[in-house]
C-alpha cells in the first residue's frame, strides 16, 4: 500500500494528504533479497588426480634430492679411488694409463651435469611450469641414451673378472631401466596429464 504526508496549507487549515514513492515491497521483483544459499563450489579442481601425490612425487623426490645425494657419493667415492694425479693432470696420465682417465673424468663431469638437469626438471614440475614434462621427459631420454652407450661401450670392453667393471655395467644398465619407466610413467600417467592440463606440458 503507498504512504501520505500531510501538508498543511497555509490559507487555511485543510489538510492535504500527498503520496510519496512506495517503500520498497521485501518480495518486490526489483528489490530481490541477497541470495542465502552458499556459494557453489568451483568445478575446477574437483579431478581427484589434480595435485601432487603417488608415484609423482616420488618422482620429484627423486630428481630434487635422490638424484644429486647419489651423485655426490658417486663423484666423491670415485675421487677417492682414482689416483690424484688423474684429477690434477688429466692429460700427462692417460699418457701413462692410457683413456681410463679420460673415461673416469667424463663419466664424473656427465654425472654432475645430469644431476644439475634432474634439479632443474624437478623444479619444474614442482612449480607447474610450463614445458615441465617435456623438460622431465628429455632428461630421462638423455639418461638412456648416455647409459645405453655406456652399458654397451662396457660389455664389449673386456672386463671378465674386473668387479668395478661388472659393477659399472650393473650401473648403467638400473639407469636405463630407470629412465624407461619414468619416461613411460609422464607418457601415460592420468595425475601427470590433470595436474599439467593447464600447461603446455
């Protein structure tokens, strides 16, 4: 129902009654009340694979600390070994011990530059980056592809009867294996593929 005032007129004492603008009705169409239902939650992240867990993580565990921890024994066990002249002058004893040194050099320097990559690709994936698992998924190809070299460079060396040789070759040959089943793993993972969607992966 509208609302009056009153006006006094000043000629005399009739009262005149005016209409004012309405109040507003609370059920008015134009004057709808606020919503009380909560807000819908987004859809956006309702993939329970979305997200960092399973067999990823580990694989960032691996990269980020696993990887560079191997390394740095793997390099300081190695020194320890070779006799420190092949550190100090490379060149004057592969003169006398022949490539083994220029072989045990480049092996340790490819191990640490592998690690370095495996850091960065791991950072990578962890932050989401763009291009992650591609940069993950070329290092694991540089991986196999050095150890595959390596493993067989090895088995056509003569070594029967040389443990560190037999070894190494146990070594190259977990490397490949490893870098085929993670390669294998970003290749087909349903986690990989929801929490990268967003990325150019």
């Amino acid at each position: 129902m509208g609302c009056y005032t009153l006006r006094v007129c000043a000629e005399g004492a009739q009262v005149v009654t005016q209409p004012t603008d309405p109040l507003p009705f609370p059920h008015s169409p134009t004057h709808a009340p606020p919503s009380l239902e909560p807000d819908q939650p987004s859809t956006e992240n309702k993939d329970p694979l979305r997200g960092f867990g399973g067999w990823l993580i580990l694989l960032i565990l691996i990269l980020l600390i696993l990887l560079p921890l191997s390394t740095v024994v793997n390099v300081a066990a190695t020194a320890t070994q070779v006799p420190t002249v092949w550190l100090t002058d490379p060149f004057g004893s592969a003169e006398v011990a022949g490539p083994t040194v220029y072989w045990v050099l480049i092996d340790m320097a490819v191990g640490i530059a592998l690690a370095c990559c495996g850091i960065y690709a791991g950072i990578k994936l962890l932050k989401i980056k763009p291009g992650a698992v591609r940069t993950a998924k070329t290092f694991l190809i540089v991986v196999f592809g050095y150890n595959f070299a390596e493993f067989v460079l090895t088995l056509v060396a003569e070594h029967r009867g040389n443990t560190k040789m037999d070894d190494a070759v146990t070594a190259e040959l977990r490397n490949v294996v490893f870098a085929l089943f993670w390669w294998a793993y970003l290749e087909t993972s349903k986690r990989v593929a929801a929490t990268y969607s967003r990325t150019k992966v």
